[in-house]
C-alpha cells in the first residue's frame, strides 16, 4: 500500500514532551502523519529515548562540535534534506535559526513558543508573566520566520495565571497546554485549513480566524 501520509522532521534538545504529544497524535490518528526522523543538538536528552522508543531514526549533531553557526546550520540542512519532510516541527529546538538556513525552508517550519506572542518572546517566558502582573499566559504555535517568535501565529492556548503560582507551576499548566495546541496547529497546516503565503496565513474559511484561540481553564 502507497504511504500517503505526509511526513515530517522533529528537531529538539531536551525532553521532547511536545515530541511525544505528536507522537500519540500520529499513534490514535488524531494526526496522519509519518515522523521520518529526529534531530537533537544535544546529545542524551530524553527527546532521544522517546524517538528510540518508538523506532523513529534519530541523530543527534551537537551544535558544539562545530566552529561556527553555518557550519553546523549545514549539516542540520544535509539531515533534514535527505527526509524531504512537508514540515519542520520545532520542538523545544533551543538553538535560533539564521535567516539563511530559514530561506531554505520557507514557511514549513513550525515552532512552540511558551507565552502568549507577541507577549514575551524569547525566554524565561513564564517568569516575566508573573512578574508582569498578567492575568493570562499561554503559548502559541506560529510559523518560523526570520524575525526570533515573530512569525504569523497558528493558535495559541490561554492559561489562566493563579494567586499562588510559581514559575515552575505555570509552566508545567503551560506544556500541558501545549501539548493540547502542537498537534492542532500541525493539522490546521496538512489539511491546508490554513495556507501560508506572502508572509501571511490565510483562511478561506470565514470562520477560521488565525491566531485560532482555545482557553485551558
Ligand atoms: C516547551 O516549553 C517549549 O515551548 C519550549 O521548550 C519546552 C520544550 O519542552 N520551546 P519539551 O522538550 O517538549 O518537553
């Protein structure tokens, strides 16, 4: 039987818990999809024995080993290369992408971000909402553009801050969320839902407004 499903590269550097989340979309047909490989820049984090786990080829190329950014850049490329993956899921990768290996893939990478964008880009995201005083915080699933947690956002989850919350405690209400969203914004792109063009996402449903918003209570 012909494999239609559309294939994709994960790429991470530590637990590869959003991994998983996919992983079991794609296990209970929430999501038909075929993991062809997955790439960790960080050698023995979890994300590797969860690919193991599941007979999913995985490699690591530690960003270490190389002299600069391009050079590591392009081996990553080579990798990714040989799968010809639809998309390119970005799963607590911690490494920020440079423009060029960014044009070689335009539009099919997708990444995690754990605040509601444009709020907090970069890090320590669950720290400096608590410290803003916000009532909400979240995460959001975009498309990687050149611009660091700046591409059109897919969907984004809403979780509310508590009186007594800690930044280890909103994160970890955080990732559950995340879970819940990855594997939503995956199947908004394959179902073409949603089309990415021009730097933009379009929706020719009118009721399908981007960023799609779900609220975990
Ligand atoms: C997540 O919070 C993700 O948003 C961030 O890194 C974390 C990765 O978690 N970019 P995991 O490796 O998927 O468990």
């Amino acid at each position: 039987m012909q494999n239609t499903k559309d294939s994709v590269v994960v790429l991470l550097s530590g637990s590869g818990s959003n991994f998983q989340a996919i992983i079991d979309a794609s296990k209970n047909n929430e999501l038909d999809i075929k993991i062809k490989a997955v790439i960790s820049n960080t050698p023995g984090v979890k994300g590797l024995e969860r690919a193991n786990r599941e007979n999913i080829p995985s490699k690591v190329i530690n960003n270490n080993d190389y002299s600069s950014r391009s050079k590591f850049e392009k081996s990553l490329l080579s990798e990714i290369k040989k799968y010809s993956p639809k998309y390119i899921i970005l799963a607590g990768f911690m490494r920020v992408l440079s423009s060029e290996f960014i044009d070689n893939f335009n539009g099919v990478i997708l990444n995690i971000h754990p605040s509601l964008l444009p709020k907090f880009p970069g890090l320590n995201t669950h720290k400096r909402a608590l410290e803003a005083n916000e009532e909400w915080h979240g995460c959001t699933v975009h498309i990687v553009t050149k611009e660091l947690d700046a591409g059109p956002p897919i969907i984004q989850c809403r979780v509310p801050i508590k009186k007594d919350d800690d930044d280890r405690l909103l994160a970890s209400r955080v990732l559950i969320a995340e879970h819940l969203i990855y594997k939503k914004a995956i199947k908004l792109m394959l179902t073409k839902q949603l089309i990415y063009k021009n730097n933009k996402l379009i929706s020719l449903n009118e009721d399908l407004i981007t960023p799609v918003q779900i609220t975990l209570e």
